[in-house]
C-alpha cells in the first residue's frame, strides 16, 4: 500500500467514524473540566472528534459555568442546561436530538478516562458494520481502603468476569451506562420512563440486528457511593431498572440470570476469600438492595433519578 493510498485510507475511516460524545452531567463541577480536557488531548486515533455535548440537568453547582469556561477554548464543547433535573435517559435523549454524527460515545460526567480509551473503545466499529454498541471496562477509583470502596472493586470486577463469561458462551455481554459507544441509527430516542439506558441501547440494538461488543481495554474511573445510604440507593435503582426493562420491552438483562452470576460471582469470592467478612456483608446489602429494588418495582415507582 503507498502512502497515498494510506492516507486515503485513513481519511475514509475517519470520515465514517465521526464521534460526538455526550457528557450527561449534575453537580459535576469537581470533574467536567478533566474530563472535557483529557477527551480534548486524546489522540484521535481512527475517529474525528466532530463535538462534546454536555447536558448539564438541575445542576445547582458550579457545573455550568465550567463547561462555559472551557467553551471559550474550543468550539466543539456545546451546553444543554435544564434548570430541572428530569433523570438520565431524558438528558441522553437530549444529546441523543442534537448530535451530529453517526457514533455517539456516552460518558458519565464523573469519570476519569484512561489514556486512548475513546479510541479504543471505538475501533470494533472499523471493522465490523454490524456491531451497534462497544462497551467500556469500569473500575472505581481507590483512594482508600474503607469497606464500600472494597464493595465497589468487587462489584465492578463482577461485572468484568460477567462479561467475559458471557462473550466465552457466545452470548452477548451486558452494556455499561457509564461509558459507552452506539451507533445513532440504533436509537430513535431514549424514553423518559426508562432507567436502564445501557439495556434499553442494548435491546434496542439488539433488536435491529447489531452486535455488542466488550472491549476491556478501553478503561474508564468512577467513584462510587461510600456510604451506606449512598450504596443501597445505588444498588437499588440498577436492579429495579432491570426489572422494569423485562415488564416494559420484555427483555431480560443477562446478569438477571442465576446460571450466569452464579460461576462468576464465585471467582470473585475467590480472589477475595482473605476478606469474607466483608463479602459477607456485600452479600447482605446486596440482597437488602434486590429487596427493595422489588418493591419498587411492585409499586411501579421509576427511580429516574439517584
């Protein structure tokens, strides 16, 4: 191949994968301006970076008046702020009418991106027209050594097992809300009553024919809750969301299995045999979570927000 040809070569990949990526954001002010940083200086490395779409939803911080600030430095950062805070798929929904381009990388407002992690995440999409969603690798971020920060390690280690498990069986893995990549002809819209984003993207795409892709690789950080409250709340709304995504569109989340958790959940305990107390406890909260996760879903109440 000539240079020439390489570079007409690159110019049509990165024609076709033009990127917009949506920041959904609240109280955000202690990290949007990292994030929006770190997403400016990645190499894009197979992608056009073509806008950076933050939708800034009841934010009662200093939130949008740093996105403000770093709009004076690039014109590719746009705001979208709502004086109400209306919930997650309603600010998706939001980016999702006025993103531009064909591949739209969602990314929570409170996660630190790995270096290249744009780029990798979205080179699946290269080779393979098929594939509708890759997925992200998310750990928390350790700054200590409290219970719920061991909680939130082995909860994210859980899903990164559940996903591999899942691509060795060749069935599809689950999507992380926090830090995804879809193709924007999957989606029409996000529906205001729906909690699941990642999952309702996922059957959506699903549906139409598209492939899910994990790509460890691609890492993501995020904190969180440390707290008891915090946790439970966390936990809580995640499992009622799934829950309503099988009353709602009838589609079962894969980790809603018990043939799928079970062997997974047991390599986890493994590598942290050395603290079962802890587990032990994880186990209980978890299990208070998925009780009131049902009554909340018996009640039909839809925890939009958390």
């Amino acid at each position: 191949m000539t240079v020439r040809q390489q570079s007409q070569r690159g110019s049509r990949c990165e024609k076709h994968l033009a990127v917009s990526v949506g920041i959904p954001a609240y109280n955000e002010e202690k990290t949007i301006s990292q994030l929006l940083q770190s997403i400016l200086k990645e190499p894009h490395q197979g992608f056009h970076l073509k806008e950076i779409i933050v939708n800034s939803s009841g934010s009662t911080d200093d939130t949008d008046a740093k996105v403000q600030t770093m709009m004076r430095t690039d014109p590719r950062i746009k705001l979208i702020s709502n004086a109400h805070r209306e919930g997650k798929a309603t600010a998706l929904d939001s980016i999702l009418r006025v993103a531009q381009s064909d591949l739209i990388v969602f990314i929570d407002g409170d996660v630190v991106l790995e270096e290249q992690s744009i780029s990798t995440l979205t080179r699946p999409f290269f080779s393979d027209d098929k594939i509708g969603i890759c997925t992200g690798n998310i750990m928390p971020i350790k700054d200590g050594n409290s219970f719920f920060e061991f909680a939130s390690l082995a909860i994210r280690s859980l899903h990164h097992e559940l996903c591999s498990y899942l691509i060795s069986k060749g069935q599809i893995p689950k999507v992380n809300g926090t830090f995804y990549a879809v193709r924007r002809t999957i989606l029409d819209a996000f529906p205001s009553d729906v909690v699941s984003d990642d999952e309702y993207a996922s059957c959506q795409a699903q549906k139409k024919g598209y492939h899910i892709v994990y790509v460890p690789k691609a890492m993501a950080y995020t904190r969180d809750p440390h707290t008891l409250a915090g946790f439970i709340k966390w936990q809580r709304r995640i499992i009622a969301g799934q829950m309503l995504m099988r009353r709602h569109f009838n589609y079962e989340v894969p980790t809603m299995r018990a043939s799928v958790v079970a062997p997974c959940l047991l390599k986890v305990v493994g590598k942290h045999k050395g603290k079962l107390p802890w587990l032990s406890a994880l186990f209980s909260l978890g299990a208070l979570s998925y009780l009131l996760a049902f009554v909340t879903f018996l009640r039909n109440e839809i925890p939009y927000r958390y």
